[in-house]
C-alpha cells in the first residue's frame, strides 16, 4: 500500500493501462501503456498530433479516458474526487507546450503561485523559495520582469520554475526544446537532467526531435497508431531495424509513417 506521503519504492509513479480517448469520434489514443519510475526520464516521442499533448493532459487528470486508468503513485485517479485528485496532481507537475505563464503576473509570481496557495510561507521566505527555484533553471534574479519580456527559452524556464515550487516527484515537460536555438535546447536538456541527478524528479519529456530526445533519456516510448509502438533504451532506437521506428529516427521522408 502507498501512504499520502508517497510510492513505496516499487510503486510506478506514473502507470497508464490501456489508456483509449476518442476525439469527435476519432480515436487519439487507442490502448497506451506507459511506466515511470522514479527518477527516470522517460522520453515520449511521435509524429504530430499523434497524441502526446493529449496523453501528458490524461495523465495530469486534465482529460479523462474513455477506457483504461491512470495511476499516479499507486493510486487510480480515476475514481478520486477533486480535492484527492489535486493533492496528487501537485506532485506531477506539467510544463505545457506554450509556456502558459500568467500573463499579466511578474516572474516572481508565477514562480509563487502555488506556494502562496498550498504553504503557510512569510514575504521572506517566500522570496527566498522562489530566488532558489529562478537559480536552479539559470535564470537568478529575474523576479521583476513580465512574461512579455521573457525569450521562449525564459519562458520555459520560468514555467519550470513555477512547477518547482510545488515540489513535484515527477515533471512532464511537453516539447520543452521547441522553436529554441540548439544551445538554448542543450541548456533545457541539462536542466531536466540536473533536476533529476540533484533532486530525483523524474522526467516524462515529449517530443517530435528524436535525436535531441535520444541524448537525454533513459527510455523512450513512440507514440504511434493510438499505442505505444516500439519501447527501450536510446541504443534499441539507433539500432533497430523496425521500418517505421528507422524512418522516424531517420527523418526520411519514404516509409511505413508516410505511405497513403
Ligand atoms: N480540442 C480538440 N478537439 C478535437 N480534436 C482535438 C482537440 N485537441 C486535439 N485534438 C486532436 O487530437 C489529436 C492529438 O492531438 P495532440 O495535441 O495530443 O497531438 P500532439 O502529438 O501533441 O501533436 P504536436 O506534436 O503537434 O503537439 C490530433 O489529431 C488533434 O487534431
Ligand atoms: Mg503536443
């Protein structure tokens, strides 16, 4: 059994079973089966809209699944009422595909949102906590800007950093490296890496740029057909002969992935 404090050390923290979702009649997920452990980056990689966006929202309890069940920390959210499914879901924190920072919010307030919310913090502490989680994604001393003054690779970061302050066992970054140069990707990529390394926050970490994916992960999970296709370690994907999985790596334009 898992306490409210946390898995025992053999519980997944994240378990999806069978996982289908249909979208006006069309099915996005069919039967998708994914475990994270703890501290584990798990790269969830596939196609344009094949699903990952909707699958990290499944997980997070955003959308909930025609069929199967999603298990955060040993425990099915599917029959959880909302103040359950809440405290579970801070410990699963999601940096969204756009950075959604509260627009009109400075840096520092994004940052201390959810501690302003869920801990009984003084101003200094406060500070503090955020002036900490602004220095572990590289960006100390930004509290005062605004989300328009912030670059995408900022606004990233920031929207880490917000994750941070809830303490999360788990982040789900989705597309954390997209449209940013290939140096502001690397520092992305550390920073998910450092995160897992310094504080063991495991990492599901969606993404159509395989080969940026396959440096970072321990595991990577394709996302085609409604279901998890090919599954394994970053050198089962290089060496694979599977056609698809190969154009996918590849990035060729002829293959299984673009026939009809
Ligand atoms: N609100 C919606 N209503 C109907 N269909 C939707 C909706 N949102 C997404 N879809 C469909 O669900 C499918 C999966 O979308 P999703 O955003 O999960 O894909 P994705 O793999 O994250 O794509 P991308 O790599 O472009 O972000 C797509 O076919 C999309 O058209
Ligand atoms: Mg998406």
């Amino acid at each position: 059994m898992t306490g409210a404090c946390g898995p025992g050390d053999g519980v997944p923290l994240i378990e999806c079973r069978g996982l289908g979702l249909s979208r006006g009649g069309h099915p996005v997920l069919r039967q998708v089966d994914l475990t994270v452990g703890r501290a584990e980056i798990v790269g969830v990689l596939g196609r344009s809209g094949v699903g990952k966006s909707t699958l990290l929202r499944c997980i997070v309890g955003l959308e909930r699944p025609d069929r199967g069940c999603v298990k955060l920390m040993g425990q099915d959210i599917g029959g959880l009422g909302e103040d359950e499914l809440n405290s579970l879901r801070r410990q699963v924190g999601l940096v969204f595909q756009s950075a959604a920072l509260f627009d009109s919010l400075s840096v520092f307030e994004n940052v201390a949102f959810y501690p302003r919310r869920f801990l009984r913090l003084t101003e200094s502490e406060l500070g503090e906590l955020v002036a900490r989680h602004l220095a572990v994604v590289g960006l100390p001393g930004t509290e005062r800007l605004m989300p328009a003054q912030l670059s995408g690779g900022m606004a990233k970061r920031v929207g880490i950093a917000r994750c941070l302050a809830a303490e999360p066992k788990v982040i789900l970054y989705d597309e954390p490296t997209a449209g940013l140069d290939p140096v502001m990707a690397a520092v992305l990529d550390r920073v998910i890496v450092d995160l897992r390394d310094d504080l063991g926050i495991s990492a599901v970490v969606v993404t159509h740029d395989v080969r940026n994916a396959l440096t970072v992960v321990d595991r990577a999970a394709l996302l085609h057909g409604g279901t998890i296709y090919f599954e394994g370690r970053p050198d089962a994907f290089a060496e694979t002969a599977d056609p698809l999985v190969r154009q996918f790596v590849d990035g060729a334009v002829d293959g299984p992935l673009t026939d009809g």
